[in-house]
C-alpha cells in the first residue's frame, strides 16, 4: 500500500500521466476532426459537380445568378462582365431543365440573365456576341415569367432610426426554460416567423439552412441527446433543429460556413420568435460523433445536412422566471483603430 502511494506520488508517475493525458486528448480531437472532414468531404459539392443531385444543381444557379445580381449592385458595373459565369449558368440551367423542372429557383436564376440583358438596353450597350450566344441558349419566354422580375437591383431607400424600438426590443428578449404547454404555435404564426428568418443573409445568398420541428416522442429522445435541457426538458412544447445543406458548398475553404450562416439563420429565428411575442431557449450541439450520427436515426433529418444547433420554443408561462444573464461591459465586446473617426 505504501509502496503504490510512493509510485503515485513519484515524478515518473506524474508525468506519464500528463503523457498519456495529453495524447488522449490529442487523439479525440484528430478523431472528431477526422469525423467532420469525412462527412464534409462526402457531402459538399465538389467542382466535379453531381448534376443529377438536384440540390447541388440548384446551389450553383443560385450561386452564379448571385454573382450576376452582385456586380449590377457595385458602384460602377462594368459592362459585358462575367462571361464565363453566363455561360456555366446557362449550362447548369438548360441541365435543369432536362433533368428537373422549370420552378422557382430556374426562374430565380434565369431572371438575373434578365436582369444583365435590361442593364445593356437601358444603357444602349451591345452585348458581346460571344456572351449574346451563350444567352440565346435560353428559351427567351422564360423572361416573361413574374418571377424573373424579382431579380437584380433596387433602389437603396432609407429607413427612418427605428434603433429606440429595436433596442427594447432585443434588450427584452431572455431564454426561457418554463414553457405553457397548453399555448400552441399556428401554422399561420410559424410562417410568418420562418418569412422573418428566411431575410437571414447567407453567403453568396445560398439559403442552405433549415428549421425542422419536432414534437411529441420524437423530441423527447432528441432531447436525450442534448445535454443541456436537464430540468427542463419536459415544458418544452416544441423543438427545432437548425441545420445547414452541405451541398451548398464547393471548397474546403467553406468547412466552417456552414455553422457562421447557421447561427444567424438560428438568431433571426429566435428574435422572429420574440417578435409574435413567443420565447425561446438556444440548445448546444456540442455533442459526440455518436450521439450525432443517432440524431440523424432519431429525427429522420438527411444525413447531407449538419446539425447546427437546437431551439427549444414556445410561450412561456406566465408565472415563469428567467435568469438575468448580465452581460460584461461593453469594452470586452469591441475595439477601434487608434484613427479611427469614430470618435
Ligand atoms: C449556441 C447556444 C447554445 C446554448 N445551449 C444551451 C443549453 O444547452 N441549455 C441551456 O439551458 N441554455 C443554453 N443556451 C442559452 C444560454 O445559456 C443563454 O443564451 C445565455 O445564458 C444568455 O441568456 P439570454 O439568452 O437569456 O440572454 C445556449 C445559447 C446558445 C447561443
């Protein structure tokens, strides 16, 4: 006995402990970053692009009409810009249309064609033949449809300060974890809630992210999965789950993109939520390969999509208390250049 308490005490002892510490350590980081690499490298969009996988498809149309619908909106567009966007569009498009259908997101993209063809007109430029052919490519009737009209630029127009309202507003939002569970959410107010949270800007505007509502027993063992609803997890009426489309991307420059446009699309949620007067409570997904992959059996949520976060939400009680949460002050939150002019 007082042989082994000299062993564990000894300096030897100590540090292979540390070692072996350290190396643990290491190799579940390398395992779980090895386990994100594998499920983006199987489900992004390479340039090898799959063009039968309609969502890939779609996520270059609206990737390329951005592109087009960008450069209009830049202080001087240069005329005859981007040849070789209009010709992968129109490829992609008239790929579209062979394999798919002609819906929103074709309408969508052929309107930024428009959009290129009405900026020349009203500028009395000629568009370049090379560029023309690619253009003529397409069925020019699909310009009559309403939904190109939705395409390209506006005019900026100035909103009045509306920083008084916004700021009470955002200040009187809390996370809730005591929720009514006899108050229902309509179909009605979730639409009205999803058109708030669909403006979340997202790059290049590929929309990729999802909200996908659960209730019942299958949000009970989602719930099982999540390790931070302890005491609560049996008010909550119901549960989303953010997730992001990993098709929506093309390098490996963009692995953590997925999660930046996640959580704005997850706070516009939560404030479109406060906003119709309802409350909310964000949920950590900070979880383990193995509780990720039973999510996906669980929710039935396709495994090219990643799991971003969860929501819990509802009305609160109205006998229900939320933890103050302070903030820090505010130097903690922001720094400015020594010449700056914001002074
Ligand atoms: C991404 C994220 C994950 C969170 N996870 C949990 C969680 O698992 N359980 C929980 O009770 N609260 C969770 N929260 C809520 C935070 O505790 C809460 O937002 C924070 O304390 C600030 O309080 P407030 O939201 O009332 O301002 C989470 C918040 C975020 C943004």
């Amino acid at each position: 006995m007082l042989m082994k308490n000299l062993i564990r005490k000894s300096k030897i002892y100590l540090a292979l402990k540390k070692i072996k510490r350290n190396l643990s350590e290491k190799l579940s980081l390398v395992s779980v970053f090895y386990y994100d690499f594998k499920r983006f490298k199987l489900h992004y969009t390479t340039n090898a692009l799959n063009k039968d996988d309609q969502k890939s498809l779609e996520s270059w149309l609206l990737q390329d009409k951005h592109r087009i619908e960008k450069a209009l909106s830049l202080p001087k567009p240069r005329y005859n810009f981007g040849e070789k966007v209009i010709e992968r569009l129109i490829q992609n498009l008239n790929q579209y249309e062979n394999n798919f259908c002609k819906n929103e997101v074709y309408y969508i993209a052929v309107g930024s064609i428009k959009a290129y063809v009405d900026f020349h007109k009203k500028n009395n430029v000629h568009i370049l033949d090379t560029i023309q052919s690619h253009i003529n490519r397409l069925n020019h009737e699909d310009f009559n449809n309403k939904i190109c009209n939705t395409v390209g630029v506006v005019n900026y127009k100035k909103i009045e300060d509306t920083s008084d309202f916004f700021e009470s507003f955002a200040l009187s939002r809390q996370s809730c974890r005591n929720y009514d569970m006899e108050k229902n959410i309509s179909r009605e107010q979730l639409e009205k809630i999803m058109k708030i949270t669909a403006k979340t800007p997202s790059v290049c505007n590929r929309q990729h992210w999802k909200l996908h509502v659960f209730e019942g027993e299958v949000m009970g063992e989602i719930l099982k999965l999540q390790n931070g609803n302890l005491g609560f997890n049996k008010n909550i009426p119901y549960l989303g789950v953010i997730t992001s489309d990993l098709r929506s991307f093309y390098m490996p420059d963009e692995r953590t993109q997925p999660f930046t446009d996640g959580g704005m699309f997850a706070m516009s949620f939560i404030y479109a939520l406060h906003s119709i007067g309802a409350s909310s409570c964000a949920l950590n997904w900070c979880t383990s390969k193995e509780n990720n992959e039973k999510m996906y059996k669980v929710s039935g949520i396709e495994k090219n999509e990643s799991i971003i976060m969860l929501i819990a939400f509802g009305y609160a009680k109205s006998d229900s208390k939320n933890a103050c949460s302070p903030r820090l002050n505010l130097d903690n939150f922001y720094s400015i250049n020594e010449d700056s002019t914001i002074v």
